[in-house]
C-alpha cells in the first residue's frame, strides 16, 4: 500500500515505521464490554484512551451506546457509568516485522502525542487537500476571555485544522498545511495558550498588513495548484467567528457563486454535519447553512474549488462549548473529513 504524504515539503522531518503483524494469534482472546466511571477531567476521547480502546475508531460506537447518558450528546457526566465499546484483549501475539507495507508515519507538526497517522483507507488517495487557518502570526483573530484568560480565534482553528489533516492523510490524501505553528501540535487542552510565531507554507513570515496577509496565502495557493495540475484539488478555509455574546451560531459553509464543485464541496460537509447533528442531538434543530459569498478574499482569488468555514462564535458560551472542548475539536474535524469523503465519492 503506497500512503503519499506531501506536508514533508517544509522539511519537517518524519520517521516511518514498516511492521505487518503477518502472524496474529489471540490466546484466550476476550470480546468484551466494560462499564467504566466517569471521572473529573474526562472526554470521551480520554475516557476510551484510558481504557484501551482507539478512541478515533470507536468514538462514534462510544455515543451511539451512551447517547442518552450524555450532556449535549457529546459531554461525559462526572460519576455516572458508561459503556466502552467492545475491545479484542490478545495475549501473546506473535508480530513480525516485514518491509512490504506502511503501519504508520509520524509527522512533527502534530506534536509528540499526536504524531503518528494509522492509515485507514485509500478512499482519497493522490487527492490534493490545501487546509488555511484563519489569521495567525501576528493576528491572532477574533479575541475573547475564559475564566480570566485570553483566547483567540488562530489558535482553535488551528487545532481543528491540524487534527482535520490527520484525518484526511489517514485516507490517504496529499496534504499542505498552509498556516503552520513550529511548536503547536495538536493540543489537548481546553485553553490553547497564544502565540504569534505562526508562519505561512513554507516557512515565510506573516505579513501584519490584511491584505498583504490575505494575498500571501492566496499566492501560496494558487502556486502549488498550478504545481499540482492533473491531481484533484480542493481548497478548506477554517475560521472562528466572533459576534456579540448572546448570538449562538452553527457551523456554517460558504463558497464561490460560480463555483460548482465547490458548492458541492460545501454541501456535502453540510449535509454530514446535517445528519450528524439528527443522529447525535435529536431534539436539536441544525441550523448551519451552506451559500455562496464570493466577496471573501479568499473565495474569490483562489483557484481550487474551495470551501470557507466558520465553527462557531468565539464569544458565545454554547459555541465556545464546541471550540473550548478537545473531543468537540476532534468531532468537529472528523466530521468535516467524512463530508470530504462524500464529496469525493459522489
């Protein structure tokens, strides 16, 4: 299986590990469903972490067993029970090491803990995602405070920028992070600390200037789309938003108004977030929208087909629920890349 990376363009240095398990044999194998107990400070994601199970791969199965037992369908009460999903305990397993097939490639940007990507599918493979985080450097975005600290816009969507292009490379895409952090990986907390030492593919300084900012991530663009003609391109902007206290605000998709393949782009993640929201909050009303709004700078000078998203408003308490939040982060990112798959496969 050939697993195509190309965020090694920055020189970012990577280490491969080659290792088919050829021989797996359970001894006493048990399939099994624990109950565990929630304790303060656990995410679903920590939670499945901590009791052995890959809490990418079963998140989902976690929150459809334990829907009714969480707050907002996606927070673990403290002191209440919860189902983990079924987990193969093998004992004694014979593994051995052949050069044939990629187990894994770690990528620094990620950061330590997170840097190792487990390929899933091939389902994108020699796609072209290009992933801009809005501001960074020295514009940190939209700014509020959270429990008397400062917050900014740059460095959530950052986050669900950097977890989102694991998601996507884990299908096999060829990935460039256009907005990049040297010593930000992805980050676990709930108050990511700011920074303004961001610095635009490769490695070029962020202009102060909007515009000069703007053009700059447009020209980086535009260039390795014209370097990657023939390859299926797409193009995904992730922003925070920030509007007056009181306003909560769903995430929402726009694109070019001429643009048909990004309409559809758009649409698709749409429509998951769509079903995901009647899966997960039943009672809840979507109210996310998908439209055109060329008058974004970068809706309107990029070449890929392209999609422009806003996850939230930084200044409202329920949205900063789905930014503040690292599972709500990881949500967040692997239902846009399940929208890409669909507008991929459709």
């Amino acid at each position: 299986m050939n697993f195509e990376i190309t965020m090694l363009k920055s020189g970012i240095k990577y280490v491969l590990f080659v290792l088919v398990c050829t021989v797996i044999l359970p001894v006493n194998a048990q399939d099994s469903v624990n109950t565990v107990v929630a304790e303060k400070g656990d995410g679903i994601l920590s939670l499945l972490r901590k009791h052995g199970a890959d809490p990418y791969e079963t998140y989902e199965e976690f929150v459809s067993m334990n829907v009714h037992n969480l707050r907002d369908s996606v927070h673990l009460y403290e002191g209440r029970a919860y189902k983990i999903p079924k987990v193969v305990q093998n004992l004694n397993l014979k593994v051995e090491p052949e050069a044939t097939s990629i187990a894994g490639v770690s990528y620094e940007i990620f950061g330590k803990k997170h840097a190792e990507v487990i390929p899933q599918s091939t389902k994108l493979k020699n796609n072209v995602y290009y992933l801009v985080s809005g501001h960074g450097g020295p514009d940190p975005g939209a700014m509020t405070t959270y429990v008397g600290k400062p917050i900014s816009e740059d460095e959530y969507a950052y986050d669900v920028t950097l977890r989102l292009a694991k998601e996507l490379l884990s299908h096999g895409a060829i990935v460039y992070v256009i907005i990049r952090d040297p010593d930000d990986g992805i980050r676990d907390e709930r108050i990511l600390e700011m920074d303004r030492d961001e610095v635009a593919y490769p490695n070029e300084e962020i202009p102060l200037n909007q515009v000069a900012r703007l053009k700059q991530r447009v020209d980086i663009v535009n260039k390795l789309y014209k370097e990657n003609k023939g390859k299926y391109q797409r193009l995904i902007v992730t922003h925070v938003d920030s509007r007056s206290k009181g306003q909560n605000i769903d995430v929402f998709f726009y694109h070019h108004e001429d643009s048909k393949n990004g309409k559809k782009l758009a649409e698709s993640i749409h429509k998951t977030f769509e079903a995901k929201y009647k899966q997960y909050q039943p009672n809840r009303t979507y109210s996310g929208t998908f439209e055109d709004r060329t008058a974004l700078y970068l809706v309107r000078k990029t070449h890929p087909a392209m999609t422009f998203i806003e996850i939230g408003n930084i200044t409202n308490e329920k949205d900063q629920r789905r930014i503040l939040d690292p599972d709500n982060r990881q949500a967040l990112a692997k239902w846009i890349s399940e929208g890409v798959i669909l507008d991929y496969e459709n």
